[in-house]
C-alpha cells in the first residue's frame, strides 16, 4: 500500500492540497487501519469523516481507498506475472 505520505504527495498532484489529516486517520492506527479500509464500513466512516472534513474529506477518503485497491491489484498482477 502506498505510504501517508505517498498518498500525500498524490493528492496535492490531483487537487493542490495534501489532505495529511485524513490519510493518517486511515493509514496511522494499526489497531483501526483494516477497519478503515473495509469497504463494507465506508458508508459508517463517511458519515465521521464528513462531520470532521466535509465533502472535500469523503472524497479524499474514496480516493484512498480507491488507490490502495489499484495498487494491490497492481501488486497481485505482477506477482502472477501478468502486466
């Protein structure tokens, strides 16, 4: 998976701002970070992260988990040899 600050990086490329806060709410407590990126639980974790960060912070947090997904079948594919 990429790293906070990987995914840092990635947004101030897509948006001009690095949206730190919402990927270390994710990535930074390994107690909560699987149950952060459980997609049956982002309907419940939306409704937090937009009280904390508005809209702009659900649609930061969907795209997280959306290029955490992308790496790991990334990650997978070319572990089986497929590119």
């Amino acid at each position: 998976m990429p790293s906070i600050d990987a995914h840092a990086k990635t947004s101030i490329e897509r948006t001009g701002k690095e949206y730190k806060e919402i990927h270390e709410w994710i990535d930074k407590d390994e107690a909560k970070k699987v149950e952060r990126h459980d997609i049956t639980k982002m309907p419940q974790h939306i409704k937090e992260i937009e009280l904390k960060w508005g809209e702009e912070g659900v649609r930061e947090y969907v795209q997280h988990i959306h290029d955490d997904v992308k790496k790991r079948i990334a990650d997978t594919l070319a572990y089986f040899g497929i590119k």
